[in-house]
C-alpha cells in the first residue's frame, strides 16, 4: 500500500543547457533560474495553476507536463493518490533551449516521490535519472537538472546514466533569449542520417577538450566549444541565433546555440559582452546566470502535516 503525505512539498528545479557546442546529447550545464512548484494530496482530481512563463498557454489538468509526470511515478511507486493540489511558478521560458520541459519532467518525479511515505526507497536517485531520461527521450538536459554543475550523460543499455562534474571559478555564463519559440523536434529533423567521419572526430576531440576547458581551463573555451554535427545544419532553422553565435566567436567569446535553440549560450559577463559591440537586435533578452551548483532541491513542509501519513490511494 501506498502511504501518502499530507503536507506539501516544494520543488525547486534549474534551466539548463545541454550539448554546449560540440557536447551533441551528452554534455550539459545548469543555470541559476529556476521553476518552482508546491505539490500536495488533496480532494479528487487534479487542481493545478500556472504562475510566470507559460501562464495562460499551458495546460491546467493532467495534461500538464508535470502532472503527467507526477502521475507516471506514482504508477512506478505502486498507486496514485484521489486527488493534487498543485501550483507552477515559472521562470524558465518555454521552448527555448533552456530546458524547461527537462525542468518539468524532474519536478513531477520528484514532487511525486517526495508525497510518497518512503519514496526515496521505492524510486532511488538513480532511477529517478532513468524514469526522467526515459520521459524526455535523452538525458542530456535531466541530468544536469537533477544534479547541478556539468554533467556527462550517456545511455547504458537504453537506462540513462551521468556523472557530475564541478565548473571551474572561471565559468562565466551569459544567456541571450529571443522572444520567438523553438521545437527540439523540428531541430533534430533538421539534421542529416549520417556525418563525415572527420567530422565525427573532430567533436569528439572537441568534446574532450570541453571538458577540460570547463573544469580547469576556461582559457580554452573558444577552441572547445566548436562544432561540426549540429549547429550549422540547424543554422537555417534559427538564422539570428546562428548569426549571433558567429558574432560572438568572431569577437573572441566563447557562444553557441544552447540545446536545440534558439536561445543563444555565451560564456562570458554582461561586460564582456558589451565591450564585443556584437549587435544584439530587440526582442532579445540578455540574462546574466551562474552555474546552478546545486540542481533539483526538495523541500517538505512539515509545518500543517498530520502526525501520520495517509494511507490514501488506487492501485495504479
């Protein structure tokens, strides 16, 4: 049986961004803005608001993302509560490149398991990687989201896995967002079967050498964040991003195209920025963010709890 809490939970998840430049599916960063939802066990049905980015746009039933993804692990811990009580406050843009969809799916995971008396046992942190992976359909983005910092993601026998690196002192980021959209959908159909195989070799010493970069060498981050397999066959789909990104390394600033885009990555301060006089046209945000060292934080408040959990719920 399925024992639930009756206090809420908050969750607090980060942007990120993923592939870095020559990084394709593997690498990601997490950024300094975050998502935010309350969750608890309440009523019947789902009761859900949506506060900040994609307020009004978003679904506000169990369509929504994360209350998809709530009930998809209540399913994996064994039953599902009669009713949520749940509230999205939403800093991340939506389909940006930043990763909100990845910020979703491990809010959802993660508010879930928090409701669950022992769910920390039942879905332990590792599988929490895997079910998220399996959710969004790559790990690159859910990885650094739960974990902090960089991280290297991989599937092992389809079972999404990551390690976590620590950022360099040196590591500065700078996120240029446009106001249009973007679909990682239509980005990945953007790019062809198969690449040249010295092209293939060329990110892989690339992506080596980004990780030094990131860890030790910041120095290096110009060289290391080229790439051959994705942002140029991208490049027509997001030509302002892409125009962006040449001015930037023109200049001498480390830029690429963070995730599927179109918002633009640049490592470096608002200062340097400015002083590259790379024209940035309106309808372009220009956010200064550190490196979220922390990832998914939970908290569970005990303040109104009952002095037991209920044992509510339906057998999935």
């Amino acid at each position: 049986m399925v024992r639930f809490l009756t206090a809420p939970v908050r969750v607090r998840v980060p942007a990120t961004s993923a592939n870095l430049g020559p990084g394709f599916d593997a690498l990601g960063l997490a950024l300094n803005l975050h998502d935010e939802v309350t969750a608890r066990v309440a009523g019947t049905g789902i009761r859900l608001t949506v506060d900040g980015e994609g307020a009004g746009e978003l679904p506000i039933d169990d369509a929504h993302l994360v209350a998809k993804c709530m009930l998809a692990t209540f399913d994996r811990l064994g039953g599902r509560p009669e009713g949520l009580e749940l509230a999205c406050h939403n800093n991340i843009p939506q389909a940006r490149g930043l990763g909100s969809s990845s910020a979703a799916i491990v809010a959802g995971i993660l508010a879930a398991r928090a409701l669950v008396e022992d769910g920390p046992q039942r879905l332990p942190d590792a599988t929490v990687l895997e079910l998220a992976g399996e959710i969004e359909g790559h790990p690159d983005n859910v990885a650094p989201c739960l974990l902090g910092g960089l991280t290297i993601a991989w599937l092992e026998g389809g079972l999404a896995r990551a390690v976590r690196l620590e950022p360099a002192a040196g590591v500065r980021t700078t996120v240029v967002i446009p106001t249009d959209q973007g679909l990682t959908a239509r980005a990945r159909e953007a790019l062809p079967a198969q690449v040249p195989h010295p092209d293939a070799a060329f990110n892989a010493g690339r992506s080596a050498l980004l990780v030094h970069a990131l860890t030790s060498a910041p120095q290096l981050l110009l060289a290391a964040t080229e790439d051959r397999l994705h942002q140029d066959y991208r490049a027509a789909g997001m030509p302002e991003s892409a125009q962006l990104v040449r001015g930037f390394r023109r200049a001498g600033i480390p830029a690429v195209v963070s995730g599927a885009g179109p918002s633009v990555l640049v490592f470096a301060t608002m200062d340097e920025i400015a002083k590259s006089e790379t024209p940035v046209t309106s309808g372009w945000q220009v956010l200064p963010l550190d490196v979220d060292a922390r990832g998914a934080l939970v908290e569970v408040d005990l303040q109104h709890a009952e002095r037991d959990p209920v044992a509510a719920g339906r057998a999935s």
